[in-house]
C-alpha cells in the first residue's frame, strides 16, 4: 500500500496516520503523486486545467484546504485534472513540485492551478490560515470560472454528502525520522 513512498527520503509521518488526510482528497478525484518523475509528467503533460493540493498534516490550515478544495470540485465548472502532493510524506516529489511555483516560497498547505503547463493561480499557507473552507473555495471557484471548461462536480452531491474531512490535528501525530 505504501511501497510508492518518496524514493530517496522516506516519510516523516506515520503512513497509516495520515491515511485519512489522503482519502480526504482521492475519494473526490485527486490523483496522488509519489515521485519526482509522476510530478513532471503531470505539469508538463495535461493538457487543461491542473489543480495542485500540496496536502500536508498542519491541522488548522490543512483543516481548513482539504475541505475547500474537495467543495470546490462541487462546482459547475472544474480542472481537467487533480493532483496532489503530501508535503512530509512523499518528501521529493514534493519538492520538485514545488519548482514550478516559481516566485513562490515554499509552504504547506498550498494550491497552485497551472493551464497547459503555466501557473495561473497559487494559494499559499498564508492564504489558507484563519479562513473558512467556503472562502478558500469561493476562491478557487471563482479561477476554476476564468479557466475550466471541464463540467462539474467531480462526485455526485450525494456522494460529496459521505464524505468524512479528516479532523486529525497535525502536533499530535508523531515524527517517524
């Protein structure tokens, strides 16, 4: 189940642990990338719309992103594709994503939408912190209007409805390194 780990750096966190944070985002659409090579293929080859989540274990702020982007896949209008990263666990294809937010420092949790390649829309740590899942949503909506042509949601409503957001807090899941 965890044999795709980060191929140089194993994960700071206990897998099983986060597991729910993962779920979080798949069970809507998003497609985890486990290596530097699954990150370059997936920015440089969609064709569309890519949203980027860098998941990550901070509890207040990765609290508030998992929801918003999983609402925000609601929408009538969605990215061609979903991909996302877990900052801490697969630690180099995380870093290599972050090469393509030029201009940005790193932070975890984040967002980044790219069209055919470019970065068109980036929600950092700061972003995110001490605002609602519906705001951070009305925001991503809100470029997925500008850039998407892709027919929303992601899930059927009543399927969005049994989805269970991790209420895991991040401090109290223990280092593994």
């Amino acid at each position: 189940m965890f044999e795709n780990l980060s191929v140089q750096r194993g994960p700071m966190y206990d897998p099983q642990a986060v597991q729910p944070m993962r779920d979080e985002l798949t069970a809507v659409g998003f497609e985890e990338l486990h290596t530097p090579d699954a990150v370059d293929a997936a920015v440089r080859e969609t064709d569309g719309v890519l949203l980027v989540m860098v998941n990550s274990v901070c509890g207040c702020a990765a609290g508030s992103a998992r929801p918003a982007a999983t609402l925000a896949l609601q929408h009538t209008l969605i990215p061609d594709r979903m991909v996302t990263v877990f900052a801490g666990q697969e630690r180099d294809a995380t870093d290599r994503m972050r090469t393509y937010f030029t201009g940005y420092t790193p932070s975890s949790p984040s967002m980044a939408v790219f069209r055919n390649g470019t970065l068109e829309f980036m929600l950092q740590r700061h972003d995110i912190e001490g605002r609602t899942a519906e705001e951070i949503a009305a925001d991503l909506r809100h470029m997925f209007d500008v850039l998407c042509n892709r027919p929303g949601p992601s899930i059927p409503a009543e399927k969005y409805a049994d989805l269970e957001h991790a209420r895991i807090c991040g401090s109290r899941i223990p280092r593994i390194d």
